[in-house]
C-alpha cells in the first residue's frame, strides 16, 4: 500500500513543484515504485548478508 492523494506528502510535493496535480500524480507513483523497490532489494540483501538465524 502507498500514500496517494489524501497523503498531504503528495500536496506538499505537489504543490511545491509547482506541478499540476496529474503531473504530480504520475511523478509520486514513479517515486514510491522506486522507493519500494530499492527498499525490498536491501531487505533482502541484508537478510542474506546478515540472516537473524
């Protein structure tokens, strides 16, 4: 699940970019893929790297 519209994160990027708010839309699910991504990646690289078990 990700932050959207009713995220005043969103607003706040929004509306200091200076983007309209489709322009922001589509720039906010880019950066949450990415974010999400990049922090699967590490979880499961420092699960190997450093397992708990």
């Amino acid at each position: 699940m990700g932050s959207w519209m009713n995220d005043s994160g969103f607003w706040v990027f929004a509306k200091m970019s200076g983007l309209t708010e489709v322009e922001a839309l589509k720039s906010w699910t880019l950066l949450l893929l990415v974010l999400g991504g990049v922090s699967f990646l590490s979880t499961l690289a420092f699960a190997t790297l450093l397992p708990l078990v």
